[in-house]
C-alpha cells in the first residue's frame, strides 16, 4: 500500500479546499482526461480549436488512488497527472510529469452523508507543479463539476496542534529535528526566528503534557507550546506568543500557514490527510 | 463590421404571411391585390406616381428576365433605362418578393457585364421577403462558375446580409454541404465561414467537418472566422472540439454589412416595420478580463455555458433517458423570454449555476424548478465567492467597487426569486461583527432584508447583537437605513408566511423554526428589537422628524401583521415611541401616529370578533395586555388632541398624567388644552391658516373662535390638507354624539 503511494511523499504540495463536484462519475476518468487535454491544449494556445481525442502535447491522466481514504464511506481520491512528450522524438521519449494534483476525502463522510447522490465530495485539492497548470486544471474542474477551488491556508492554531499531534507519533529513524518557524510582526524588514528542537526532547515534553494517549485537547496544546515558548524565553528574552507561528516541520511532515505540506513518512500520511480534510470541509461549510 | 450575431433560423423568420405572396404573373397583371402593397399605396400621397413606378419596375423585370448576352451598358440606353429603374425604385421601397428570382438569375449566369451584374446586386432590397427558392437557384450558377469570382463574393455577403428576409430556409440547409465545399476558395472562406454560422445545426457538425476546419486553420492560421464557425461547433458538439477564445476578441466576421444593411433598414423604417432580426448572440467564453490578479482570486461571474458533463453521461443511457442529449437546448442560445417558453421542457441550467446571476431568464427558469441540487450548487458557489471577495479591510477600490457590485447583483437575484440565499445569510453572520458599517453600506443592509426566518436565538447574536453596535454609534442617516432595511425584513417574513399559508400541507415546509408558533415568536422579537432599538435612537438623536418617520413607517407595518397577513400578533410601539410621535412638533408625524392607531384599532376588533365568533379555542389570541396597551394610548391620545384632559386622565406608567399643582407652577395658562388639536404644536399652523381664512379681517388670532360648527369646519379644513390620518382616527375612535348636541 505504502509503495502505491510512495510518489506524494517528499514533495511541496498546495492546498486548496473544493466545493463537492456535481454529477463526477469513477467511471468516466478516461473520458475527463480527454476532454482535459484538449482543454489544456486550446488554453494553451489561445484562438486555435483542438479536437478532441487526437494526441497532444501535453498528456493528461486521471485515475483512481483507492488506498487514500479514512474509510469505505470515503469517495476515493483521484489523481491528475500531466505528462509532457518531446515533439522531436514521440514515440521513443519517456514522458515526463510536468504537473500533478489530487482530490481526496479522508474521514469527511460526515459532510459527504449530508450532501445529495448527484455531488461527490473530495473536499481536499494538492497540487505540485507550476501554478499556471493548477489554473488551467482548476478552471476545467470548475466549469465542468461547477465547484469552486479555494487556497487553503493553516491558521498558527492549526499549525501548533500539528506540532503537538506530530510530536507524538512514533517514528523509526527519529533523525531530523522538529523545527518551528515564528515571524516577528509589524516589523520594516521580516524577521524569522527558527526554533529547532531534538525530537525525543520534544516527544518528552509532549508526554508529560497529554493526559490519555490518542486524545488531544485543545489545553494541553496550549500547554505544550506555552513550556517550548518559556524555554526560549529563559534563553533569548524573546517571547514567542508574541509572534506568530508560521511553518511547523516533523519528521512526520512539514506544513506552512500559506497553506504548503509536504508529507515524510507513508505510514503517517492518511493521519494529516484527515486533519488537512477536516480544515477544507471547515472553510467549504 | 459587426459583433458576431447568429440570427434565429427558420422558426419565426417573418412576420409576412406567405399567403399574401402573388406569383409574379398575378403581380404582372397589375392587380393590387397584395395587401401589403395596398397598404404601402394608401400610405403614399401619391398613388398614381406609385402606379407608373410600378408599371416600370414591371417592365423592367420582364426586360431583364429575356435579356440577350453582352448587352453593353454604355451603348444601349433601354439597359440603362431599367437598370436605373430597378436601383431606384429598390432604394425608395424596396423589391417586391418575385423580383428575387429574376435579377439573381441575370445577375448570376454572366450574361451581363460585372458593372451591371454588381449594380443589380447592389439593389436587391427586400420590401417585404425573399423567396427560398430564388436563393437555391442562385446557389446552382453559383456551382458552375459562370460569373466573376467578385460577383461571387458580393453575393455570398448579401445573402448573409438578407438571411433573416429569405421565407424558408429548409431547401437551403440541404445544400450546407456545397457552401461547406466553398470554403476551399480563400477568397470566399470568410464570407462561406459567416454564412455557415448562421445555417448550422448541431447536425451539421460532423468529424469530417471539423478536421476540415482544422486543416484550414492549420494552413491559414488564426483567423477570426473559423474560430467563430469553431466555437459553434464546439458549443453543439463539446466531446468532439473544444477552443479557447482570446478575451479581447471583439469582431468575428468583417465588413458583415455590406452595402445593404442602411438601404434595409431605411426601407423598413419607411415601411414602419419592426426588423425581425433577432437579438444577437455573443459566444460566452469571451470574457473580458479586466486585471491580472493570481488564478481564482478574481470575481468572475461565470459566463452561461451548456453543461458538457451530462454528454458522456447520456450517451450511454441513451436508450433509457426520455430526452437525449440532442434535444437540450443550449443555454448560449437562450436570448428571448419566448425561446424561453418554447424551449423551458429541454433546457438545462448552465455547467456553472453561478452564470444565473447575469441571466434573469435563466431566473425565471430557476423559479420553476425547484431542485436541491440547483440551490446547492448555487449556495457553494457563492458561499466561496463571497468570503474569498469580503475585503472589509482592503482599501484597494477597484476590489472594492467590484465586490459591491456583486453584492448589488446577488440582492437583485434574490429580489427577483422572492427569497434569500442561505449562503449570503451565513455570509451575513460571519461578516457583520466584524463590519465598519461602512464599507458597501446599502448593499449590506439590503441583503440584510432577505436574512430568511430563523430561530431567534440565532438571529440575537448573529444579527441583532452586532447591528445593534453598529445602531447606536453610528449617524443619524445609518439609523434610518438599518430602519428601513428592518421593515423590509419583517415584510419579507409576512410575505413568506402568507404565501406558505397556502401550502401548509407541503411537509417540507414545517421545519421546526417555520411552524405558526415558532414564526410568531421570529417576529415577536424582530419587532421588540426594533422597539427598543428605536426609543435609544429618539433620545439619542433628540427625537428628530426623520427619524420618527422611519420608525413609524416599521408600525405601520406592525399595526396590520393580523389583518394583511395573517398573522395573530399585534405589539404596540413602545412608549418611548408613541409619546415622542404624539407630542411630536411635526403634522406629518401625528397624522402617521393617527392611522396606525386607527389601524390598530381595526385589527384588534377584527381579532375579538374572531375570538367571539369561534367557539372552539383558538390556538393564539392577542393578550388582554394588548387591549389594555392600547386602551392607555387611546386614552391619552384622546385625551391630549379632543378632551384636553391628557395630564388628568392619562393611566400609562409613562404618560402625561401630572398633578395640577405642579401644571401650574409651569405658568402656562390653558395647559389643559395645549395638545388638542388646535393648540398642538403640531397643528397650530394649520389653526392659524384656517383662522385667516374664516375671519379674514381679525387679526387677534382668537383660537377660541374654533368651537360649536366652526370646531366641525376646521376639521373639515384639515382633512381636506391631507391629514388623511387623523381623519380616519376620529372617525372611528372618537365617539362624536355629545359633540353633536
């Protein structure tokens, strides 16, 4: 399973929340990619009309990522891929993945049991690639599914429960530090401040904090972050609550309040996905 | 050159009935049986000039139909002669339909010189129509090439030109596939490409065709007239082609005019005729876009698009789905509100419900059917745009203007279906606390009246609270605005629930918050609200006219909730409304004071009877604290403007009633009858006016004159300046037999 979805980890992903799609159907993901190249290619192009179904330039493919879902309930996430072929030698070239971008519900059956058969509900948008395709793909999503695609952006609260939450989690090779990035408001220039720490301290601290394990409250977040951010106070003089938290990085994964992660670890990645599914269906609601 | 127009084809080209049509033999024979032609002759002043005009054109026609071979023009003044006859008569009114056929023929087959061939050309105007079958033969000297490519070309732009006059355009939809052969002529292309726009169904779209238009385009490149052809052929057949419009693009077919369209239109206009060329229509995808901003934070409406998801869909299930997919009508096509009714039983709403929202004919659509799924996609849509646009703190004001002008077109929307969206209510809640009060003011407080019944617990603080901040410390002029868009909020809810009277049996409709008792209470508080809202205000402005008459305008609706709308519940204006309007400097306020307690007075009785009337129980009676409510106004009312004894008799724990004692210390003299209708401050003026007239030559101005039948005159005198109000008010509530004796 791990292996299948192998491909997303390691890579910047943009968030973007998505209104249900009306009248999207599994069956017909063939016949979208073609409609979607052709789209793509008379985009592309401006003023000249493309027909549809011959081969283009850009090649588009849209499949099914069953394993990516919270449960059976859950609609299955799709996967858009854009592969570009060489025009000099078409045949021979491999084509190489220019963009790509996937829908997906995990655990957001409670928002999709509400909403009618005609509307499927992938509330969660990534995408990877230049912005001037997730345009064009969006475009083509909106107009023919009449949804709307949204930037998602992680709010510091957000951000420090991840902290929390990641923190907790068991990982094999616990090599990379837990970092947290604050910015210094209302300043001429932006001002950074990175504060990395061992994650075994982290882990440490986290434990005393969490009164049952895999129950988290908002309180003991608070409390996890206010004793990082007296630490760092005894040390520096600064105070951290005065700032605002804006890219918290895991071993498990990394995410920015402009709305960027990227995933690190397989086993945990149906975890955040249910978390980032939770934040879209908030902001579509 | 014109916009890209498609005209509507063959359904309802004219409004000639082809029965009124005459041979040209019938025609020759001079008989003026044509009405058309009578009436034309009734309204010349000339009729035998129009006689001998006819008489020539006669001739001319029939010259023309057996002139020999290269006639030339310069040596043979019986050419000239009808040809100039022709011109001028096609100039003044225009050629009779059995002109066509002739002059085409001649013009066509090459037997003349190019000179003459274009002069004919030039001067077939159609009085009236032009019949098919003189087109298709055109089409037939077309294919064997016996004229000029010129001749060629100036017929092809003519026939574009008088499209909409030609009676029938079936024969000429069977030959689209020679006018589709012309397109190999690059001279002709443009003119082919027109032509086959305004011919072509969504049968006429074919794979082979496409590819034929993009091998044209793939040789010639851009070119504006293929893009047009190929937009049409993208919009009936989107799995087949598809093409991105550049947006700026505003011309697709060039010199479309030709040297007819003002003849035409000055013929018509002799002829007073409406032209029947129809609406044109612009291709959706052409969108301007103003400024570049990043994908998605732009407001764009989205253009009416015909919903392609569906193609692949019904292919499949062709057999089974009663309508297949040739019959939708696409919404692009949509222009007139008849297309609208002719079409209402295969049209679709667009792939983007948003586009309702620019389209009032697709509104009136929406308000036929009533399906979840429309109003979903709608409520995501906007729900989205308008937190993604709600720039409160923004000052950028071209952001700005844009989003209230979508606020302005969503308020519309929802004026013209009758209801609120939920979406723009949940937009309301999230936005108002943390609004300036400011920032697309009436916009807001507009949307504010379609805020659809809810449960008051919501209502406290997602609206009252919030608006109530903004009420009290903002000016006078908000106040009077937030006013008003209370009253239209409470009209609204009354309205709603008068027409949902109607169909209480629908289940649907008795959600918890919708059923009598639970709307009684919504309204209930919106009014209380309102009450205390407005007794704040009159202090803290110091009771100002303006606002008073906001204010009283709201209880004027209030005061006939159970006889308008049927609703049983009356409350009446707090005392820190009514006494501040009875004791109000202005007539205008007091007259209003006097029918909404006459009115009142009408429900309220209206109400006992009822009550008296039924014997069983009634689910919802008024309070007897209501009767008694009112009975202390009228008391007081009474009182002050009738029986001067408002300071004596008064009983509301707020009112007038003061201790004489204490009256006296004031050294008024007469303060029992400082309020009554002649010394009120309110209508002392008019005791004045009514004082000079009476007794011109007195000038004491003695007011106590006003008494016995002078008393009856100067109510007569003040009825007739318009206190319709205090009229109705002591018609009924005062009881004129003592005064009478």
């Amino acid at each position: 399973d791990s292996q299948k979805t192998a491909f997303l980890l390691r890579k910047q992903w943009t968030l973007y929340s998505v209104t249900p799609l009306y009248r999207f159907s599994d069956a017909h993901l063939r016949d979208y990619a073609r409609l979607l190249s052709a789209f793509i290619a008379a985009e592309k192009q401006k003023g000249l009309a493309v027909e549809i179904g011959v081969e283009l330039g850009i090649k588009v493919a849209i499949s099914s990522l069953p394993d990516l879902r919270g449960s059976d309930r859950d609609q299955a996430a799709i996967l858009v891929q854009l592969s570009s072929r060489s025009p000099a030698s078409p045949k021979n070239s491999e084509e190489k993945v220019i963009w790509s971008g996937w829908f997906c519900s995990v655990s957001g059956d409670d928002f999709s049991e509400n909403v009618p058969e005609d509307f499927t509900c992938l509330p969660l948008f990534l995408a990877n690639g230049a912005e001037s395709y997730t345009s064009i793909v969006g475009s083509w999503f909106q107009k023919t599914f009449d949804c709307c695609f949204r930037r998602l952006a992680i709010s510091p609260l957000n951000l420090s429960w991840m902290a929390a939450m990641w923190t907790g989690c068991k990982v094999d090779k616990n090599v990379s530090a837990m970092e947290l990035v604050f910015s210094v408001p209302h300043l001429p220039q932006p001002l950074d401040i990175s504060y990395a720490i061992h994650p075994e301290d982290a882990k440490a601290l986290w434990d005393t904090v969490q009164k049952t394990p895999g129950e988290i409250t908002q309180e003991e977040v608070d409390v996890f972050m206010d004793c990082l951010y007296s630490h760092f106070h005894r040390h520096f003089k600064i105070r951290l609550s005065a700032t605002k938290l804006v890219k918290v990085s895991t071993a498990i994964a990394s995410a920015h309040c402009d709305g960027i992660i990227k995933f690190l670890q397989s086993q945990y990645l149906t975890g955040v996905l249910m978390l980032l599914t939770e934040l879209a269906i908030s902001q579509i609601q | 050159s014109e916009k890209m127009q498609r005209r509507q084809t063959s359904k309802q080209p004219l409004q000639v009935h082809h029965k009124n049509q005459t041979g040209l033999s019938a025609w020759r024979k001079g008989g003026r049986i044509d009405p058309e032609k009578s009436v034309q002759n009734h309204q010349s002043p000339n009729n035998q000039k129009n006689d001998s005009k006819q008489d020539s054109l006669e001739q001319a026609l029939s010259y023309f139909e057996k002139v020999q071979d290269h006639v030339s023009l310069k040596k043979n003044n019986v050419l000239q002669k009808h040809l100039t006859t022709v011109e001028s008569i096609a100039l003044q009114r225009g050629l009779p339909p059995e002109g066509f056929d002739v002059l085409l023929n001649v013009a066509l087959s090459g037997k003349l010189s190019d000179t003459v061939n274009t002069r004919l050309l030039k001067s077939l105007i159609p009085a009236s129509v032009i019949p098919e079958t003189s087109v298709v033969s055109s089409v037939s000297w077309l294919c064997v090439s016996k004229c000029s490519s010129n001749i060629q070309l100036l017929f092809l732009r003519w026939l574009i030109t008088v499209f909409d006059f030609i009676d029938h355009k079936e024969q000429l939809h069977a030959l689209y596939g020679f006018f589709f052969s012309f397109l190999q002529d690059e001279k002709m292309c443009p003119y082919v490409c027109h032509l086959l726009y305004l011919l072509t169904r969504k049968e006429n779209v074919k794979p082979f065709r496409i590819r034929r238009l993009l091998d044209l385009q793939a040789k010639m490149g851009m070119q504006s007239h293929l893009q047009a052809l190929l937009s049409l052929y993208k919009l009936f057949c989107p799995e087949l082609v598809t093409i991105t419009l550049p947006g700026k693009m505003k011309t697709y077919f060039k010199d479309s005019e030709g040297p007819w369209k003002a003849t035409i239109k000055t013929v018509r206009r002799r002829k007073q005729e409406n032209s029947p060329v129809s609406q044109p229509l612009f291709l959706g995808t052409a969108q301007p876009q103003s400024r570049k901003r990043k994908w998605n934070t732009q407001l764009i409406i989205p253009a009416s698009s015909t919903n392609k998801n569906n193609l692949e869909e019904d292919r499949e299930n062709q057999c089974v789905d009663f309508y297949s997919t040739n019959e939708f009508f696409p919404v692009e096509q949509l222009q007139t509100f008849s297309q609208l009714l002719q079409n209402i039983h295969h049209l679709e709403f667009p792939s983007q419900m948003g586009s309702v929202l620019t389209n009032p004919l697709l509104l009136h659509y929406m308000n036929c059917i009533k399906d979840e799924s429309i109003y979903l996609r709608l409520y995501y849509w906007m729900g989205q745009t308008l937190q993604e646009e709600c720039t409160w703190y923004v000052a950028d004001n071209k952001q700005y203007e844009e989003f209230k002008d979508f606020l302005e077109m969503v308020y519309k929307a929802e004026c013209f279906l009758q209801e609120g969206f939920s979406s723009c209510e949940e937009f309301l809640y999230k936005s108002l606390p943390l609004w300036d009060g400011f920032c697309c003011r009436s916009q807001i407080l507009r949307l504010v009246s379609w805020i659809p019944l809810s449960s008051f617990s919501e209502m406290k603080s997602h609206l009252y609270d919030p608006l109530a901040q903004l009420f009290f410390t903002s000016s006078l002029y908000f106040k009077c605005s937030v006013l008003e868009s209370l009253k239209e909020l409470l009209q609204n809810w009354l309205n709603w629930h008068v027409i949902h009277l109607d169909s209480e049996s629908d289940s649907q409709v008795h959600s918890l918050n919708t059923t009598l008792s639970g709307l009684v209470n919504v309204v209930a508080e919106l009014i209380d609200f309102v009450g205390w809202i407005s007794t704040v205000a009159l202090r803290l402005e110091n009771n100002p006219t303006f606002l008073l008459y906001f204010i009283l305008d709201f209880y004027e609706t209030v005061c006939d909730m159970y006889l308008r709308y049927n609703l049983p519940l009356l409350i009446m204006p707090p005392a820190g409304v009514f006494y501040p309007a009875l004791l109000s400097m202005d007539s205008v306020s007091l007259n209003q004071l006097c029918y909404i307690m006459y009115r009142y007075r009408t429900n309220l009785v209206a109400a006992k009877e009822n009550e008296l009337s039924k014997k069983k129980i009634l689910q919802f009676k008024f309070s007897s604290q209501t009767y008694q409510e009112y009975n202390q106004y009228i008391i007081a009312m009474v009182g002050c403007l009738w029986t001067s004894s408002a300071f004596q008799k008064d009983i509301h724990p707020q009112g007038l009633c003061m201790d004489d004692e204490l009256l006296k210390k004031t050294t008024v003299q007469e303060f029992k009858t400082s309020f009554n209708i002649i010394y009120h401050p309110a209508m002392m003026g008019y005791a004045v006016l009514f004082l000079q007239q009476a007794w011109p030559d007195d000038m004491t101005f003695n007011f106590s004159l006003i008494k016995g039948k002078k008393w009856n005159w100067y109510l007569e005198y003040l009825y007739a300046q318009g206190l319709k109000g205090l009229k109705v008010f002591i018609e009924s509530s005062i009881n004129r037999v003592s005064q009478a004796s």
